[in-house]
C-alpha cells in the first residue's frame, strides 16, 4: 500500500509540474542561403541546460517550466542572436528565426559549414532519430573515415548487408539480387548485367554520393518489387561558394605485384572498345582478332578524380548552384587456385581443374547535376554517364571430364573476355511548396544502360592420347563443336520512368502544428529489354591420326587460319547451322520485351500525441512483362500480368528524447527477371545457366520492430527484430540434365526468415582544446554493427515438377536455409582523430567486417549444397590534413588476405578456391 501511495504521489508530482511547463517551437533559417532551413543551429535557454539543435528542416521544440527567458540561436560563424520570450504554462509559442553570418566571418567558411552538413554521420543520425519509419543510411564523411570508394563496399558497412564474392550484387538479410531495388535520387536505375536484376553498385564511385540509404522496411512510395532493402544513392548537391579538387592515387595488390598481366586482343586503357563480328564470317577465315592472350601493362592501380562546384544569386530569391565530378581508376586483379564442376554424390569432379585469373578493370564516371532555387520552388537536373569494363584472361588446366577426355589431366581451357557496361542517366526533379499546408513533388527520368560482350574467345586443346597427359596437345579428342568459340553478345536497357506526388497537411491543433498529413502520388516505370547474341563455333572436322600437333597452346593462331581453313581442319557454324543451310545461320539468339509498371499510392500520417506518430500506407501496382525469344533451346513468348496490392505501416513511439520505439509490417512481391525466364544458355567454362519461362512473382510479408537509443549527436545504441514470410520463392538449382544446368524455379510453398540487428555507434573519449580559430578534437569513436538470423524453406519436387511440365528436379533435402544467407553477419571498427592548431589533422580507421557460411547453389540428386565459406576482412586507413588545401591517405585492405572457398556439402569437395591479395594505395588531393 505504501509503495502504491509513493508511485502515485510522484506520477500525481509529474502531471502537476507537466501542468506548469510550456512549449516554444519555431523554424531557423539560413539568410546566406535564401532562408533555407538551417539545421543543427544551436537553440538554447540562457543560463539553463535547456535546448538542443534544429532538425534537417530548421525545426526546434523545446518544453520548459513558464517563466520568462533569453532564447540563445547560435550556429558556428554566424552572429549569435538572443530574443526574451515568455513562456506559458500549456501553451505553445512559435518563435522562427533568420540567422546570418558574423562580421568577422569569411563567407566561404560559413557555406562549407553548411554544405557538408548532410553528409556527416552526426546528420544522418538526427535524420533517423526523427524519422517515424525505420530507416538507415551512411553519408559520406563515414565512407571516406572508412576508405570506402565505391557504393557496394559502403552498403556493406550497415547492419545486416553483405557483398556477392568478385561482383557488386549485395545480400541484404541474406536476401540477394532478386530481392533488392536500386535507385538514384528515388529513381529507378536499370541493370548493367543480362543476369542480374540490379545495377552493379561497384560501378558507382564515392565521388558522386552524398548519402546511401538502406531502407529495409517498405515504404509506399518505392516500388513494391521489393524483399530485402531499397537502396537508393543520393547524389552531391553543392550549395557552397565556388571551389576545385583534384585527386590523384595509385596503388598495388599483394598477389598480383610482379605478375605478368594477360587480357584479349583489342581493348585498350581505359574501357571504351567495340567491336563486331566481320562480314562473310562463315565463308571464310575473317576474323583479325588473336586467339591468344596478349600482354598488358604492368600491374600498377591508379586513380584520378576533378571535381568542383560553385553556387550564386541570380537575383534576391534565385540562387542556382551546380557540382561536377569526373573520375578514372583502374585496377588489377589475380587470382589463382581450383576450379571444379559437377561434383557427384561420390565426390568426385566431372571438371577438375586448377585457374589462373587475370583481370584489369576500368571505371570512368562524369556526373554533373544543377539546382535552381526560387523562392519555394526548387528544380534540379542530375546527369550521370558511368562506362566501367573488364579485360580478363582465364586459364584452366587439369581434367577436362573424368569420364571421357582427358581423364588424367591435360587439358588446357583459356577464356578471353572483354565486357564493357556503359550507362546514362538524365534525371530532371521538382519541389514546390504552396502556403504552410501544400507540397507538390515530382521526378522524371531516362536511363539507357549497354552491356557489351564483344569478341569472348573460347579455346580447348586436350592431349593426342588420354594415357599421355603430358604428352603432345591437340584438337583431336575434341567432340564438342561449342569447346573452341568466339561469343558476341549485347544487351540494352532503355528506361523512362516518373514520379509525383502531392502531400497536405492538416489537422492544426491549439498550438498551430500539424498533425495529419495526406500524400497521394503516381509512380510509373516502362522498360525496354533488348539481348542478342551469336556465337561461332570453330567445329573440329579432320578427326584423324593426322590432326596437327600443338606445338604451343598459347599460339592458336597457328591452327586456326585461313589455309587450314581451305585444308578443312574446320569449319565455322552458328547454333542455327553452318553454309548451306536453309535457314539465316547468321540471326542471332534473342530475348527481350517491355516491362510496364503503373502504380498510385496514397499514405497518411497521424500524430496521435506528442510521443506516438503512425503511417499508413496503400499502394497499387499493375505490372506487365511481355517476353518473346528466339535461341537455340526454344522459341516463343510469354506474358506475366499481374496487379498487386501492397498495405504498409509505420509507428514510432518517442519514450524521451532520446529512446525511440519503432514497428513496421508490409506486404511486397519480387518479380523475376527477364534472364531467369529466357531459355538462352549462358555458357561458362564449368557449369551452364538458362532461364524457365514459367517461372512467377513471389510474395513478400515483413516486419521490423526495433528500439533506438541516441545518448549523444553522433551516437547510436539500437536493436532490433525482423521477420518474414516468403510465398513461393524463387530460388537457383540445378536440373536434372545432361549436363547439369542451373535454372530458376519457384522452388516450395513458403520460406521464413527472423533474426536480430545490433548497432553502436560510441566516442570512447573527445577532448575538446577552444582556439581563435576553432575547435580542435582529439577524438577516439568505435562502430559495431551484427546480425543474426534464422532462415529457412520448402523444398517440393512434385511443385516444381506440376509447375514445369517436362522438367526434372532432385533436391537433397525437403526443407534448406535461403541461398546467400548467412547466419552472422558483424562490422566495426575504431577510428582516431587528432586535429592541430595550424589546420593539420590525422584520421586513422580500422575496420574489420566477417559473414559466417552462407548457400550459394541448392544441393540436388543427393549432393550437398554449395557454400561459400565465411572469412573476415581487415582494413587499415590512415588520411591526413597537410594544410586547409591538400590532404594525404594511404591505405591497406584485406590484411588477414583468407582463403576464399566455395565447397560441396557432403561431399566435403573444394569447387573454389583463390586469395584476392592485400591492396596498397597511396592517395593525394589538392583544392583549390
């Protein structure tokens, strides 16, 4: 009883002093910039420890006991203001305020201030602090703290996402391409790669980005082809006074110092070769290209980026502002262990071979983007042109096929290839504000997206004998007319899309702030898929003991040529035929289609009380993917239409200023692509992939609850719980053929996945020294970010079976873990900064990242599943301020340099194995 009358008598003491406060609230605006909001200013009551800063859009509330008082606005180089105001108990108070710069300030300074705001970790924090969905992004000051220098490393520093091994395809909650959306500024972006559904995020240089967010939870206005996370890069603005930077880097890798780089006859430096096939190609020997690997450079890593901006009045309420970067890099890559394929339930290997790798890869990217300002009317254009290539060479030695040719090695399978990825994006984007209750937004854009496969040579030399592995080399025990070719390939995506929406807001209360608001808005998406591709086979005709020797298997050019062409060692044939067949030998394979997407939406958002705030979403979608194809497997067409309807929720309970309470559930689908319904075979040395033109949607039900922490402005404490159910999911395997190809299938009736997230962000110390000048840290942070989950699914052959007529499937087990999933998955790192009173500074970051095991490929007919062996990555980063205008950074990643793996279960049979080497670079900037 007596704890009851304490309990009661304090909540009685709470609500009585609740009664005597009140509240000021207003918004800060910045008179530099046209009286933009101004964030982070500091708003405080003088001689009390009463305030805290604006929001991103200038805002502040502040509660406290009724009284008069000094209202301080404060921000760093900009005249400090004091305004008395009177505070009444339950009353609300709007005091706004227009700051501008101090006397003794340099402009230049103020602006910079202001501009890299929205890049610092500190901002983005208070972003999600006030955000009422669950959301997740990373700025970049955290990327260049990291050393990141490209968007698939920097979304592999957040919580629960890791990177596909050798390609920039992430895994978000162990849910991988399929399941993700990649946009630029809320924008769709197409695929750079006939096999993947998302662009290639390594292809995206640091550079352009201010900020990445990884929304995990679906909100209305995405699209709703969405299971794993939305992933949209935010490109640089620049609002600040005129400047210019160049920076210049260069660099090695550990394994592949001193090596002797390869590549295909063609391609030169930086990535921008084209070719086609000659005319008459089956007449006669026409091809000018070697069959050999050629000689590159040597392996020396450089990069070099120019970038700039200014900003500027066009008149007193128009200010225009434009940033442009253009940046070219390259690197090596060597790597050198087994590859096998087609492992049976003994463990032995169909293919059992040892690779070396040589690959040099170019990425060149001009992006430049213009804002208009005018009042409440903005206007913005991004332009973005990305080409980024590969140039590898692949030789594989060892058992061609145990069963049959080469049984006791021998055998010798080079692969040329060059690809090149060229994308551009045209953006145009608007925000207009009408009065204090209406905002219109809108975007438009055009992508058009080429990936180029010209010229991949293929060749397979074998032993004379079987029994004399080492013996004399030939093209006599060849039977496959496919084993020596010459591919072309090219696929183009042509994209408009559009968006636009509407938000009011309504509901004033007695203080005059909204507490309803309503947006309705349209998202369209048409997309245009064109691939084709023709491959010559050089078909072995002279099978007989007079079949050339071999002399060198890397001079093929000696064999295939023009006079043993006339001899009739070979001949020269397309999948539809060689000369004088009946039909056009010489029309490619095909696929491709249109993918039309339509969607509205409408979400209201409800202030229920002043710690309880939901969303409520609804969106509709009407989606069309037509597909027609021509190959060597099938013809035909096939049409998947569909609409879906798509409810979303958000609610954020706020527990004090600092705590957060947040819950989200939705409903999304995944769609496949146009690769995994095409039946084209995509041919590689070791295993063969072709798509299923039954295959359809997947249907996604998620849920996030999680409980945010912020003790400081740049720290974090969070933790959360999410879960989800997936019906009839579509999964990678392999059939029952042959030759044991991969296909796609929708694999069972259900999958789950649930599991947990952790988040700190901590400064373990930060000793502040005051100066004239500024403010110098000595500052030691610590990041850690893990997640644990638990997945799971059915496996049904008779599905599959009823599903496809005509096919075959065998899996291993009836129930398995999601393909890419790993169980654990951990980031963190320490970062040290030191500043110096004559504008020096030293950062030193180190930061470690591991994954646990996770599926690659479904085992079948009783062989394990494939998995890609967990490893963890070490990285070390040292960047130093020489003076306010150069900078120094040197780096070195991949220290602990893991073996990588990839083997069979069961089985207990390496399929993969290399080491990618320690990276060293050393990098300069100097602006202007």
């Amino acid at each position: 009883m007596k704890k009851f009358l304490l309990i009661a008598l304090v909540s009685l003491s709470q609500f009585v002093f609740a009664q005597d406060k009140g509240t000021v609230t207003g918004v800060v605006t910045d008179k530099e910039l046209n009286n933009e909001p101004l964030p982070f200013a500091n708003v405080f009551i003088k001689g009390t420890s009463i305030g805290g800063n604006t929001d991103m859009d200038g805002t502040f509330t502040i509660s406290a006991p009724a009284g008069p008082y000094t209202l301080v606005f404060s921000f760093v180089g900009y005249q400090t203001v004091e305004k008395t105001i009177t505070i009444v108990a339950g009353k609300t108070i709007t005091v706004n305020q227009v700051m501008g710069a101090s006397g003794g300030e340099q402009l230049e300074e103020v602006q910079i201030t202001g501009t890299v705001n929205k890049e610092k970790e500190s901002a983005l924090l208070l972003e999600q602090k006030k955000a009422v969905t669950i959301e997740q992004k990373i700025g970049n000051q955290e990327l260049a703290r990291k050393g990141v220098g490209d968007v698939a490393t920097a979304v592999t520093k957040t919580t629960g996402v890791s990177k596909e091994e050798g390609s920039g395809s992430v895994f978000v909650r162990g849910l991988g391409d399929r399941y993700n959306v990649t946009t630029l500024n809320g924008l769709p972006l197409p695929s750079n790669d006939p096999s993947k559904k998302n662009i290639d995020l390594s292809i995206f240089s640091t550079d352009i980005v201010e900020y990445i967010g990884i929304d995990k939870t679906y909100n209305v206005m995405n699209y709703g082809d969405f299971g794993g996370a939305n992933i949209n890069i935010s490109s640089k603005v620049y609002k600040g006074k005129g400047f210019a930077e160049i920076s210049l880097g260069s660099g090695i890798n550990s394994v592949a110092n001193g090596k002797t780089f390869y590549g295909a006859d063609g391609p030169g430096t930086f990535g921008f070769y084209s070719t086609t096939y000659p005319a008459f190609p089956l007449n006669n020997y026409n091809f000018t290209t070697s069959w050999d690997r050629q000689e590159g450079n040597a392996p020396i890593n450089t990069a070099i980026s120019v970038k700039g901006g200014d900003s500027f009045n066009l008149t007193d309420n128009t200010k225009v502002s434009f940033f442009v970067v253009g940046s070219f890099d390259n690197d090596y890559q060597y790597r050198q262990g087994v590859a096998r394929g087609d492992v049976n339930v003994s463990g032995v290997a169909r293919r059992d071979l040892t690779r070396e790798s040589y690959a040099y890869n170019t990425n060149t990217t001009l992006m430049g983007n213009l804002r208009l300002k005018y009042k409440n009317h903005e206007f913005k254009y991004n332009g973005l042109m990305v080409n980024n290539s590969t140039n590898s060479h692949d030789d594989y030695q060892g058992i061609y096929d145990v069963f049959d040719n080469a049984p006791e090695g021998g055998a010798v399978i080079q692969r040329q290839t060059f690809i090149r990825n060229t994308l551009f994006v045209h953006q145009l984007l608007g925000n207009h504000k009408v009065g204090d209750d209406l905002v219109f937004d809108w975007g438009a854009s055009y992508n058009f997206n080429e990936n180029e496969v010209p010229n991949r040579v293929q060749s397979t030399v074998l032993p004379n004998r079987n029994d004399e592995p080492e013996g004399p080399k030939s093209f006599l025990l060849i039977s496959n007319d496919s084993d020596n070719h010459r591919f072309f390939s090219d696929l183009e995506e042509e994209e408009i899309a559009a968006n636009a929406s509407v938000t009011y807001k309504f509901a004033k209360d007695a203080d005059e702030i909204h507490r309803a608001k309503l947006k309705l808005g349209y998202s369209g998406r048409f997309k245009d898929v064109d691939f084709d591709a023709t491959q010559f086979n050089f078909a072995i005709t002279l099978r007989t003991v007079t079949q050339p020797i071999i002399d060198d298997v890397y001079d093929l050019n000696s064999y295939f040529n023009q006079a043993n062409f006339n001899a009739g060692l070979f001949t020269i044939r397309t999948f539809r035929g060689g000369l004088g067949s009946t039909t056009d030998v010489l029309l490619p394979q095909t696929y491709g289609g249109k993918q039309n997407i339509n969607a509205a939406y409408a979400q209201f958002e409800y202030k229920f009380s002043d710690k309880f705030t939901g969303i409520f979403g609804l969106r509709g979608e009407k989606i069309n993917q037509s597909l027609f194809y021509d190959t060597s497997i099938n013809d035909g067409e096939s049409d998947l239409d569909e609409t879906q309807i798509l409810p979303s929720v958000s609610l954020k309970y706020t527990l004090n200023d600092e705590q957060n309470l947040k819950f989200a559930a939705s409903k999304t689908y995944t769609l496949p692509q146009f690769k995994e319904r095409a039946p084209f075979l995509f041919e590689d040395v070791v295993n063969n992939s072709l798509g299923n033109p039954n295959l359809y949607s997947s249907d996604n039900y998620n849920a996030d609850f999680k409980w945010e922490y912020f003790p400081q402005k740049d720290e974090i404490i969070s933790v959360g719980a999410f879960g989800k159910y997936i019906a009839n999911p579509i999964n990678e395997i392999t059939i029952n053929s042959a030759s044991n190809d991969i296909s796609y299938v929708n694999t069972g009736d259900w999958g789950i996945a649930y599991g947990l997230e952790v988040e700190l962000r901590k400064t373990l110390f930060n000793n502040e020294t005051e100066t004239n000048d500024a403010t110098l840290n000595n500052k030691l942070t610590v990041g850690l970010n893990t997640s644990y989950m638990i997945h799971n699914q059915e496996l049904n052959p008779e599905k599959v079976i009823r599903e496809n007529p005509g096919s075959s499937v065998n899996f291993t087990n009836t129930e398995d873990g999601f393909a890419g999933a790993s169980d654990l998955l951990l980031n963190t790192d320490f970062s040290y900064l030191k500043d110096f009173s004559n504008g020096m500074n030293i950062q030193s970051t180190v930061v470690f990242n591991y994954f646990t095991d996770r599926i690659f490929a479904l085992g079948t007919q009783g062989k394990g599943n494939l998995v890609d062996k967990g490893f963890g990555t070490l990285d070390l980063i040292l960047k130093s301020k020489l003076n306010e205008r150069m900078s120094l950074g040197l780096s070195a990643k991949n220290l602990l340099n893991p073996s990588i793996e990839r083997f069979q279960e069961d089985q207990d049979v390496i399929i993969l194995a290399y080491k990618r080497g320690v990276d060293f670079r050393l990098s300069l900037s100097y602006k202007f």
